[in-house]
C-alpha cells in the first residue's frame, strides 16, 4: 500500500511516524512547500524505519509527481488553529489549499480514497469532493474518531476507568455543534444529563490543547488518520464515525463501514428515546444549517 501526505506538519510527520510503526504502508510520499525540512523528516522517518527493522520507504518532496498511484491521499496542509479561533476562520485560506491538493490529487493517484484532516473539517471535505470529482464514498473527513475518543476520555476520567471499558460516539458538525451519542461506561448506559457535561468537556478539548500547547492538536489527529488508513487496509467492515457527504450533498460526521465497499450509513445511532430523537434532529439540522453559511462564503 502506498499512502500520500500532504503537508508534512506536525500532524503529519506524527501519522507518517505512526504508519511506520504500526507498517501500515510499503511506502509513504510525503509532499509541503517547506522543501527542505520535509526532505529532512524523511530521512528522520527512513532512518525510524531502519531502527525498527521495517522496510517502509519514505520519499519527499514539494511536487505533487511522488504521489503518483497512491491508494489513499491525506491532506494535512493548511493553516491551523489559534486561541480565539474558530475552526470556521480558516475557511478562506484552507480552501484554496485543499481545492489545489484535491486535483492534484485527481490528476496523480485518480483511484486513491482521500481523507481531509484540515479545518474547518466539513466544509474542507466538501471542497475536496467537489474539486476531485471524486464520488462522495472516496472522500472522507477525520474527526469524527477524534472527537469519539476525546469523548470516551472523558467518561473514563469522570468515572475512574479504563479508556477501553467506556464507550461513545460523535456526530454531526465537527464544531460547537457536534452531538454525542450511545455513552457507556463499563456497559452501564450514561444518564443524559451527565452525557451532556461529558459531551460539552468533548467539544472543549480541542480548545484547551491549543490554550496549553499554543498550537492546534496533532499526536491525537495523527492516530485518527492511522485509524482510517488500517481500516482502509483491513477492508473487514470496521465502522468509523467520518465526516462524509450524505445523499443530499453535505458533509457532516456519519458512520462509514469500511468493508471490500465502502458504504456510508444513514445512522450511527440506535436512539431509544422520543426525546433523544429531538435533540439528535435539531442537532443535525443545526449542523447543516452552519455548513451552508460556511460553504456560501467560500462561493463568494
């Protein structure tokens, strides 16, 4: 398998590393503007690969070419995240960007799944789809997982348990409106009102990272992009909450069944309340009543 990051930052010269070690990908095609610090993190990660007595090779560059026939396109590149930004006041630069590596992408490796890591996350998945040409089942946004697992963070630290005994999802925009879904915690369900507080920790953390770090997020996004990629690689019907384009157009995170197809399913929740159902139904309807504002700016 061969897997093409754009844009050789934090986020992913961490997944590149992470590729390596968990051997992902035969070779991996690193491509940023920065030609020279990208040509060094390739020989840092070859150099990795070596140690590891792994035989993943890694190639860079600040042309598109080294892409060539890769079967999944990630794009990191594009500015990140401030204190005080929204993810939306990205829009206009990051757009740009992504419309670029999406055909780039579309003229060198036409046959590759793409998964857009950049902000704000919906509205740059609906850019590369449409600048790709690519049908709605090959482009994917990697947030959901992210978002899911900060949410069972946060079950685990409330109650004092192990990350692998708790249980959780995230949906809908990735933004101040996602919504949390199907909390557990050693199997016992959450009570709502709970889940909203753990829900709203959910949707802070983000923010706190870059309050602590000073920039945005990247070890944490770097795993969700392995996850996709050995999802993509198993082809065993493990499903992933991704920001992915439903029938009507627009994208938002939904559960995608990585099988021998990819199939992007209508639900991910098993809601078993009427009230639980209004408060998934306004959520959604918020969510994609914010994706057309975003999307109608970056028409303008």
């Amino acid at each position: 398998m061969k897997i093409a990051i754009i844009g050789a930052g934090n986020v992913g010269a961490n997944a590149a590393a992470l590729l390596i070690a968990r051997k992902v990908a035969k070779k991996i095609a690193l491509v940023d503007i920065a030609k020279n610090p990208t040509l060094g993190k390739a020989l840092d990660l070859n150099h990795m690969a070596a140690l590891l007595e792994n035989d993943t090779k890694i190639k860079a560059s600040d042309e598109y070419k080294i892409i060539k026939n890769a079967n999944i396109c990630v794009i990191t590149a594009g500015l990140a995240r401030k204190e005080g930004q929204s993810r939306a006041d990205l829009l206009a630069t990051n757009a740009s960007i992504i419309k670029h590596a999406s055909k780039q992408i579309a003229k060198y490796a036409p046959k590759s799944v793409i998964i857009v890591v950049s902000n704000p996350l919906d509205a740059m998945t609906f850019c590369a789809h449409s600048a790709s040409g690519f049908e709605r089942g090959k482009v994917f946004g990697m947030a959901g997982e992210l978002d899911s697992a900060r949410l069972r963070f946060e079950i685990a630290q409330h109650f004092g348990l192990k990350n692998s005994e708790c249980k959780g999802q995230i949906y809908g925009e990735h933004g101040e409106n996602m919504s949390a879904a199907n909390l557990y915690a050693k199997g016992q369900k959450i009570s709502q009102n709970l889940a909203c507080e753990l829900e709203n920790l959910a949707k802070k953390g983000g923010a706190k990272i870059i309050s602590l770090l000073g920039s945005s997020a990247y070890f944490a996004p770097a795993a969700g992009i392995v996850k996709i990629c050995e999802a993509l690689k198993a082809k065993n019907g493990k499903v992933l909450v991704c920001s992915a384009l439903d029938e009507s157009g627009y994208p938002c995170g939904r559960a995608v069944k990585f099988g021998k197809k990819i199939k992007i399913l209508a639900d991910i929740c098993e809601l078993k309340t009427a009230k639980e159902a209004i408060k998934k139904d306004c959520d959604l309807l918020k969510s994609k009543q914010i994706l057309k504002q975003i999307l109608k700016q970056d028409q303008k």
